[in-house]
C-alpha cells in the first residue's frame, strides 16, 4: 500500500499548529500533510473531516483511501468515527486517543471501534488519565484491522513531540 498524504486534527481546544501536529508533519516530510482544526462538537467534526479528507484527496489526484488520517485526542476519536461510518482510508493515526473521561472508565468512546477495518497506529502516554496502557491495549483489541501500540513517557501528551513523530513516521513507511 502506498500512502499519497496523512490528515492531521487537534485535541479538543487545541489547535492545527500543535506542538504534536507540527513535529509529525517534520517527521514524514516530503508526504503531503494536510493539518486542520475542527468544531468543537462531534456531528460538524466528522463532517469536517470527511469534506476536508475528500478535498485533500482531489488535490493530489487520489482517492481517500490512499490517505491516512488521525489526530490527537478528540481530532484522532472523530477521524476514527468518521472511518468507521464508512469514508474510506490507508489507515489511522490515533494520538493519545480519549479512550474515556479522567477518572471515569466506565464511559468508555469505544462503540464504534469495530467498524474500523483499516491499520491503526496509536500513541499514548504511560501516564494518560484518559486510558492507562492496559485499557487502551484492551479496548482496541475490539478493532478488526491490525492495530499498533506505542506508549512513550508522559501523561496526556506525551512528553516528546519528536518521539511521537518518529512513532508516526516508523509506522507509515512500515504501510509501504
């Protein structure tokens, strides 16, 4: 599989000229990266991302599914909704990925995960109060399609951008 460009969306409140999302465009240079922010609701967010997927598709002669899409937090949860509900891509990244609120396990964001019959790759902190590696590794079994897991130091975001990139940008060349 070859992948003509990665999608990229910001947590919830963050924006397209994260930290994350800039180090990650660095990383997989010269693949095309289209970063952009999103509503702060979830119907006009997977909306967004498949309008701005389609469009980002058109513009390199492709179709979406030679594209990989992802995000950190709330950005990667509506691009993995919006995969599940059918727009069709190479594949998901999944930054830190808001598996359920801090301290509350029991509202899991997990109903939608077996619709998603693309490769995911997820990068999380050790930390993440959003969903411990046991969780996370748990919760994603659910997914049919092959799922990487990269848990690096920190909580939320983990404490390195550039290992969060350099997770990205492995796992990418390792679609080809």
């Amino acid at each position: 599989m070859s992948v003509a460009g990665l999608l990229l969306t910001p947590g919830f409140g963050g924006t397209r000229d994260g930290a994350p999302l800039v180090a990650v465009e660095k990383a997989v240079a010269p693949l095309p990266v289209l970063r952009l922010d999103l509503p702060k609701t979830a119907a006009p967010a997977i909306a967004e991302v498949r309008a701005q997927t389609e469009a980002f598709a058109a513009s390199l002669g492709v179709g979406t599914e030679d594209l990989v899409l992802g995000g950190r937090s709330f950005g990667g949860r509506m691009c993995s909704m919006a995969v599940a509900a059918g727009l069709p891509a190479a594949g998901l990244v999944l930054l830190s990925y808001p598996l359920h609120p801090p301290g509350r396990p029991d509202t899991l964001r997990i109903a939608h995960l077996p619709e998603i019959r693309v490769p995911v790759l997820a990068v999380s902190g050790t930390t993440d109060p959003f969903g411990s590696p046991e969780e996370l590794t748990h919760h994603l079994a659910a997914i049919p399609g092959p799922v990487t897991t990269v848990f690096l130091p920190g909580p939320h975001l983990p404490t390195s951008a550039a290992a969060v990139a350099s997770a990205v940008s492995d796992w990418l060349n390792s679609l080809h």
